[in-house]
C-alpha cells in the first residue's frame, strides 16, 4: 500500500507547477559515500602515522 501511494504522489507532482516554477520528483537514490573498512580504522592504526611523528621529532618511542 505504501508503494503504491508513493508512485502515486511522485506521478501526481512530477512535472506539476509550484510557485511558478515546475518541480521533478523522483526516487531518492542510497547514499554512495557509505564508510568502508579503510575509513573506520583510527589514524594511529597505520605504522606510517608513527613514522611520521618520529620524523617529524613530536613522538618518542619508549621502553
């Protein structure tokens, strides 16, 4: 039922005028910039965010 009242609003309103100007409705699209795997992972996970601390002489390995 809500497929189809849904169908029926976006036929209903597609190409109709609003204020003087005609509108296009159609069917949100998913989200493409979803997170990956690589984007989860914290900075420091990575050996070379070590690597370029040290170079850069702001961390100091201990122990």
């Amino acid at each position: 039922m809500e497929v189809d009242d849904a169908e029926a609003a976006i036929d209903n309103m597609h190409s109709a005028e609003l204020y003087g100007r005609v509108i296009k409705v159609n069917l949100a699209r998913a989200p493409k910039n979803t997170p990956t795997t690589e984007s989860n992972r914290p900075i420091w996970a990575d050996d070379f965010f070590y690597r370029k601390k040290l170079k850069d002489g702001n961390a100091h390995l201990c122990c």
